[in-house]
C-alpha cells in the first residue's frame, strides 16, 4: 500500500511539474509574440514590408543602402551575401557584416539579419574564410555521422563570429536520376543518408547560434531553375517517398526556415511550389506542422520571369500563398515592395497574410539576437 501511494504521489508530482513547465513555456511564447508585434507596430509601413526580402547587396568593405523612400534609407529584412560581399580576409568580413548594424542604428532602421548560402562544395562563399567545408556528398562518403556533426560546429562557431545568422543550407532532397544532374555533390544521396546527415547539419547550427534552411521543398528536377521551369514527374508514391517523407523526417528537429523550390508537381498542384497553397499551407504547415519561416528561391530567376511570372506579381503571389520571405538576387526591391503594399490596401485578406510574414521574420530576428 505504501508504495502505492508513493508511486502515486509521485505521477502527480510529475504532472504538476509538467504543468508548471507548459504554462511557463506558454507564458514566455506568449510574451515573445508580444514583444515582436509591439516592436513591429513601432516601424514604418515602408519598414514593416522590407521585412518579408531578402536581398543581395553591393561591396564588402563598408555597407550603404542603395534605395531611398522619402528621403530614408531602405534596407531589406534580411541580407543575402554573395561571393563578391566577402572579402580577403576574416576581418574584412566581419567588418562588413558590423558595417551593416552600424548603418542600421546610425539611420534608426531596424537591423537586417545576415544569410549565406554555404553548402559546402562548390557553394561555399566562404571559403577561404572559415574552416574547410566538402560537399554534402564528400561528408556523406567520409564522415561518420559524429565526425560531420563536429565539422557543421566549427562552421557553425565561425560564421557566428562573423555576425552572420541564418544559413541557406542544407540541401535535403535525396538524389534521383530525374534531380541528380543539377544537384550532383549537393544532395547527400540516399533517403536514408539525406535524412541522417541532414538531421546533424540542422543541430550542429542550430545548436551553435545560426539558424537553418532546408531545401529545396518539394524538389527539384534536372532543369536548372535558373534557366528553365522544373517540371517533377513522379507517381504519387514516388512524391510520398523522395519528397515529402525526407523532409518531414527533417523537419522534427526544427529547422529555422524551408526554401521552397519553383518545380511544378504533376500529380499534385501544377503551379510552381513558391505559389502553392497545397504545398506550403496544406503539406508543409498543416500535415508536417512546420512554423518557421517559408522562404522563396530568387524571385527573378528564369524559371519564373520567363515562364509568365515577372517579379512584381510573382511577389504578390508568393506571400499571398503562406511564403514569408522572398529572396530577390537585385539589390533593389523598393518597387516590388511599394507594389506589394499596394496590393495590401486593396486587399485585406492579403493585408493579414503579410502582417504574418513581417511578424514572423521580426521573430525570428528576435531568436537569433539580431533584435535585443
């Protein structure tokens, strides 16, 4: 009897602990939530819609904004450093990256998050820089898992210490012989070996202060999206198994962002991913349970431009889709984003969804200290 009562005092010790720790959670997102709507209600309309781009910018010595509204500076959410922004050294960089932050707070602009695309490879804008980052093929081939988890760490240690916060990697697509062409050493192969290794990328980052996208949801196929509209042709079972389940395996260790790709799915939506109500609402958000940020590929890629999609409305249609942030390879988006507020005095229900997405980044900026 008594160690009934104990056993039983016990479980309700564990509920009431488990109670306190859910209510205090809820209480800390709730408050989280509160500060990010207070602080995005303090900025201006044109501020509040720069929110939702992701933009290249020129030089890598010292930053300044190149558009002007009303005589301020416009300077994107989030800035997307290419090749060319990263100069010869460690310092330089890290000097550049500062340079942003103290033209942000010298011209009282929120300041933007700093994002890179360093897969490893042949994508590695940082090389040179940082430690050296193989291809996710030559990781998986070569790394135990154990062994890669500690190589995306001293990645992830160095970008931190350049002041760069969100990666546009990994690549979670498995490799297929209607992809592998275009992603080659990008992919880490295998289902399997996509999901495992894809996993421990994901941590090693998240873990060490810089946040993670997983890419490119649904998939791919061998046309390069730079170029040409991706056309994937799978069965239904196909789609289950090389495309949905990688990612939703992924997804449980929750990544900050998704990339969403421009391929059209036959036998699903047939419109391009990035537009996609099916793929981002009803798979990824609903079905996988996905909250983070829903980034587009470059909105001005041939995929799109050529195939009756130019950049304006392709913006309009993304964010109104459940897309948060829209990555334009231009340096200058101030036209897109008066037309994209444009469209939100029109229409309120677009107005809604965009308040979402400007809250969402503004999160986000938040967790990743970009925002004290």
């Amino acid at each position: 009897m008594v160690n009934l009562i104990q056993i039983t005092k016990n479980s309700l010790m564990k509920r009431f602990l488990l109670s306190v720790f859910l209510s205090s959670f809820s209480l800390l997102f709730s408050q989280e939530k509160s500060r990010a709507e207070e602080y995005l209600s303090s900025l201006s309309k044109i501020e509040q819609v720069s929110q939702v781009f992701l933009v290249n910018v020129e030089g890598n010595v010292k930053y300044k904004a190149v558009e002007f509204y009303k005589g301020k500076p416009v300077i994107p959410g989030g800035i997307l450093l290419f090749s060319y922004n990263i100069g010869q050294s460690k310092g330089q960089v890290k000097n550049y990256i500062q340079s942003i932050k103290n033209y942000s707070k010298e011209n009282k602009i929120s300041a933007p998050y700093v994002a890179i695309d360093q897969e490893g490879g042949y994508v590695n804008r940082l090389r040179g820089i940082t430690s050296v980052l193989v291809s996710n093929e030559k990781i998986k081939n070569n790394f135990a898992p154990s062994a890669a988890f500690d190589v995306y760490k001293t990645q992830a240690e160095e970008m931190k210490e350049l002041g760069i916060n969100l990666n546009l990697a990994p690549v979670v697509e498995p490799l297929l012989e209607s992809n592998k062409k275009f992603l080659e050493s990008r992919s880490y192969g295998e289902i399997e070996k996509a999901c495992v290794y894809s996993v421990l990328c994901i941590n090693a980052y998240e873990k060490n202060g810089i946040g993670t996208t997983a890419k490119h949801f649904p998939g791919n196929t061998n046309t390069d999206p730079h170029t040409g509209l991706p056309e994937i042709r799978l069965s239904e079972n196909e789609i289950a198994r090389n495309m949905i389940l990688p990612f939703a395996f992924v997804l449980s260790v929750k990544p900050s962002a998704v990339l969403m790709s421009h391929a059209r799915v036959k036998n699903a939506d047939d419109i391009p991913s990035c537009f996609s109500k099916y793929w981002i609402k009803d798979v990824l958000q609903q079905k996988m349970g996905f909250e983070g940020l829903v980034i587009s590929d470059d909105v001005f890629m041939g995929a799109l431009a050529d195939n009756g999609y130019p950049p304006e409305s392709a913006c309009v249609k993304a964010i109104e889709s459940g897309v948060d942030v829209l990555m334009l390879s231009e340096k200058k988006f101030l036209p897109v984003a008066l037309q994209i507020l444009d469209e939100a005095e029109k229409n309120p229900e677009f107005a809604k969804r965009l308040r979402e997405a400007e809250l969402k980044v503004i999160e986000f900026k938040i967790k990743k200290g970009v925002l004290n």
